[in-house]
C-alpha cells in the first residue's frame, strides 16, 4: 500500500535526529531555558526580522492553539474562523473548551475572503443586542489552509485593515508553513507575518520534527507572562531544548526554508498524474496537499492500493479525498502513484 495519508507519517529529518543523539547525555537547563532553544530562538527572530519577538516552543498544534487563543482573548470574546478551518472542524471543541467560542465565516477554497469579514464586523458592532452576544475579539487563518491554498500577501493585508478597524487580533496557524513557503505561487515571507500578524506559530510537527510548534508573538509585551500562562495549560515540556534542538537545527543553513521544496514538487507531480487519468481534483491547490475528487466506484478501487484521508462527501456519488507529501516523501513513492493511476484511469461515468 502506497502510504500518502499525511504529512507527519515518518519521525524526524535525519539532521535533527543527528543532533539529537549528539547532545543526548548532555546537561541543560529546563523548560526551553537552555542555550539550544536561546539559540532557535535568536534564529528565527532573524529569519522573521523580528528582534524583538517572544518565542515560545509548544508540543503541538491543537495544544498551541488552545493556548494562545485562551492567553489573547477574554471571556467575553470569541474568534473568528473559516467554517473549515482546523478549529472550527478538526480540535475537538478545544477553543471552546477553553471558554471561546468560534464565530464561523464561510471558506472560500479555505480561506476567509476580506470582504466578508468585514461585513460580519459591521453587522455585529452595529448590532444593538452586541452586548448579549459573543464579541469578535481575534480573526484566526491558517497558511497553508485546510485546503492546502494560500492566502496572497494583498489578502493578508486586507484582513490586517479589518482587524485594525475593528480592534480585532490576527492569528495565523503555521502548521504546515514550511510548504507554503515552498510553494512557487507564494509571496508571504516570515517577516510578512511577523508584520501582520499578533501571534504565529511555525509548525514543526508537519514540517521535518518529531513534533513541536514556535510561537512567535513580534510585541513582546501583548502577553505578560506567557511562559507563566503556557506552564498554567500543562503545554510547557520540562526537557525543553528538545525542542529547542529541532527548531535550532531547523533554522539553520535554511533548512526549514528548503524542507519543503520537494515535498510540493512531489504533490505537483501527483496533480499531473491524476489529471493525466482522466481524474478530477476538487480544486487546485500550490502546496504539499492534493485533494482529489472521486466517485464512489474509485474510491473503492483507488483504497486497495492507496491509503488516503477522507475529507469530505460533496453528494452521494462523490468522496473528497486528501493525499499528502511530505519533507520524507520519495521519489519512488511518487513515481509508483503515477504507474498506478496510469494502469487504473478514471471511470467514463463521473
């Protein structure tokens, strides 16, 4: 079975490993206060021409966003997200577990669209029962989306005007931002959203480590005493410069810039191969995800070669499925893909 289920299925790029096992009996500091997580972190105040940033390490993406979401936001104040979006869908009701609840605008391939978010704003501060309801404190987005489309820098900016009217703070889910990075349709940089955004986190877990998240807040002081509130969420790992080894090592030589490179030319050549066959993808996207849209009758055949995500159902007749590349995906994987689909071409009746 050809494996392309998602993005984190193998453990870690051999060079964190490496450095992993190097530093193995060695003694540090605790709680991410030791020189490896001091030196990631000066690292990517850098890499986002951001001096001055908190950078905090996390274990992982629903855990971050629960936590930073619950630090930025009041009681009263809920966020807002695409209908689609991870914390509107994939969480758990973690966000509101934590007291928030997510105020949904509806996703257009994934993203949030300017516009929209600007009519809900008006409505709700020209709304006189607001005060009986959940005020809009934070916009949440995700670069790449759940789709795996990118927001435009022109996009992101927009968004930032509405924010900024509206006294609203904008937070941007990086999990897999290393493949939008990578991607060729891509013109959001680190320092772009360190600029626009409130609170970040680079991903980690998706993009080449055995797990982690880089919190990257450019004002330092929007959060007092994070380290403090994020030790309050049981999110604080005692042997921190684990991470701080991964994400050190992922900064360095431009490792996480280049990470994904062969993960989205990989995921390229999956979208020829599928449209090669006759199939038809449910929508283009530019990073390492594929979303194919099949009917019944191939889903069937395609799982008993190939192990994808189900995504969604768009009817009866139809199966929405994800396939994923990833840093560790092979060139053999790919090539054996494009000599499935060429053997098994799409059926006459879609």
């Amino acid at each position: 079975m050809l494996d392309f289920s998602s993005d984190y299925l193998e453990g870690a790029h051999p060079s964190i490993i490496e450095r992993l096992a190097a530093t193995n009996l060695e003694k540090t500091a605790g709680y991410g206060l030791d020189e490896y997580s001091e030196d990631a972190r000066a690292k990517i105040r850098e890499a986002c021409a951001a001096p001055n940033a908190e950078v905090q390490f996390l274990i992982g993406g629903t855990q971050t966003n629960a936590t930073v979401i619950d630090t930025l936001l009041p009681s009263y104040q809920g966020v807002i997200a695409a209908n689609n979006g991870h914390i509107s869908v994939h969480e758990a009701g973690a966000i509101e577990l934590g007291g928030h609840k997510v105020l949904q605008l509806p996703h257009h391939l994934g993203k949030i669209d300017p516009d929209e978010l600007r009519e809900y704003c008006e409505n709700f501060f020209h709304d006189g029962n607001r005060n009986h309801m959940v005020m809009p404190g934070m916009v949440y987005l995700s670069q790449p989306t759940e789709y795996g489309t990118l927001y435009s820098l022109t996009e992101l900016e927009q968004i930032k005007a509405v924010c900024q009217k509206y006294n609203l703070l904008l937070y941007a889910d990086g999990a897999r931002l290393a493949y939008a990075l990578a991607s060729n349709e891509n013109d959001v940089t680190l320092p772009d959203l360190a600029r626009l955004c409130d609170a970040f986190y680079i991903g980690g877990t998706k993009c080449g480590a055995l797990f982690g998240e880089a919190v990257v807040i450019p004002d330092p002081t929007l959060i007092p005493h994070f380290f403090t509130i994020i030790k309050q969420h049981g999110a604080l790992l005692a042997k921190g410069r684990l991470l701080g080894i991964q994400f050190d090592t992922l900064f360095t030589d431009g490792l996480y810039r280049h990470i994904g490179e062969s993960a989205v030319a990989g995921a390229d050549r999956m979208r020829a191969a599928f449209r090669a066959s006759g199939y038809e993808l449910a929508f283009d996207s530019p990073t390492n995800q594929v979303l194919v849209n099949l009917t019944n009758e191939e889903y069937d055949r395609l799982s008993e070669h190939v192990i994808a995500s189900f995504w969604e159902r768009p009817d009866a007749e139809h199966v929405i499925v994800r396939l994923a590349c990833s840093w560790a995906t092979t060139e053999a994987d790919i090539t054996a893909l494009e000599e499935l689909l060429a053997s098994m071409p799409a059926s006459e009746k879609r």
